[in-house]
C-alpha cells in the first residue's frame, strides 16, 4: 500500500538507503517525510515515496541526465 506509514527503519529497508541519509534528505529538504511527530521527534514515510528516493540518489550521484 502506498499510504501505509512507515518508520525511518522501516522505509530505509525498503528504499535501500540508511536511516542517516534519509534524515539528512530531511534536512537538506530533498525528501521530507509524510509525517512527522513534533513531540517524539519521529518521521514517517510513506511506502509510495521511495520511487523519489531513488530519484533523490541518482541526482546527488550525477546520474540524473542518464535518465
């Protein structure tokens, strides 16, 4: 399901990035999760964005023009 909310560990596994580098998409604005808990600090993706994380990845490595 894509709206299925996933944890940062959860959703690292199933884009094949590490949890670090998610956050630092975060921080850098690149990838924002689809939610994120202020009080807890937690993020939450959602299962159908990991398609953009390889788009994110393909970018910061300058493969983005072989698409």
């Amino acid at each position: 399901m894509d709206d299925e909310l996933l944890t940062v560990g959860a959703f690292a596994a199933r884009s094949r990035l590490s949890a670090e580098a998610l956050r630092l998409d975060d921080r850098l604005g690149l990838l924002a999760p689809a939610h994120a808990d202020e009080a807890g600090g937690y993020r939450y993706y959602r299962a159908g964005q990991a398609g953009r994380t390889r788009l994110v990845a393909m970018r910061l490595s300058g493969r983005s023009s072989e698409m």
